[in-house]
C-alpha cells in the first residue's frame, strides 16, 4: 500500500495544501478578493467556476487554514488510487445523473458541525 493512505487525513490534508501552494506559486499568484467577507468560524458553503483542474487547486488553498469537504463526482472514486486520494482529501462522491437524498443531507450535516462545503458549477464552452 502507499505511504500516503496511511497518513491521517488531517495531517495529508495540510501537506497537500502546503505543497499545492508552492506549485501554484510557481506559475501564478493566488489573489483572493473579500477574504475578509468569509466567515471566521462555523460551517458554510463556496462556490466555484470550474473549468479546468486548477481552479480545484485555487480554491483548495485559497481559504487556508479552513479544510474544504468537495463535493466530487462519483466517477473519479472508481479509480483505485485517484479514489483513496480525493477521500483523503477529504472529497466525498455525487452521483449526478441520480441524486440522492444524501447529496443535501450530508453537507447539510458537515455544516452544522462547522465543516466548508466546496461546489463547483462546471462552465463549458469557454
């Protein structure tokens, strides 16, 4: 098994976070508007554009120190280490063709106990 399946997920978390920032740092600068407008405590839900895989990356670290619960498409779990990974990460799988009751109630659980909830709206053709 590889190393990092058997990392706590908190402390996975917070590497990725750190080494996704550098990376990031490399080709960018990460400029967040009206950081101070986000809630300083308790659960609450972001919404992103997401055309590409770098905006999953930008928001990821752009509201450090607060970890991000993604909603993600339940496709990607189906590949063994990509899966064990965005779980680690702390994503958990949508079925879009056939929502369930879940896809609500456990965000809405997540943001009770002070969780963020991350969605993206896929924007295509641009």
């Amino acid at each position: 098994m590889l190393c990092f399946l058997k990392i706590k997920s908190k402390i996975f978390y917070r590497f990725v976070r750190r080494f996704v920032t550098k990376f990031l740092g490399l080709f960018n600068k990460i400029k967040i508007d009206n950081k101070q407008n986000m809630p300083a405590e308790g659960g609450y839900i972001i919404a992103c554009t997401h055309t590409g895989w770098i905006n999953i990356l930008n928001l990821g670290v752009s509201i450090c120190p607060n970890p991000i619960q993604f909603m993600t498409k339940k496709q990607l779990f189906d590949y063994k280490l990509l899966g064990r990974f965005i779980t680690k990460m702390k994503a958990f799988p949508v079925d879009r063709e056939n929502p369930y009751p879940s896809v609500v109630k456990v965000p809405m659980n997540w943001i009770q106990e002070g969780k963020v909830i991350g969605i993206f709206q896929v924007v295509q053709g641009i």
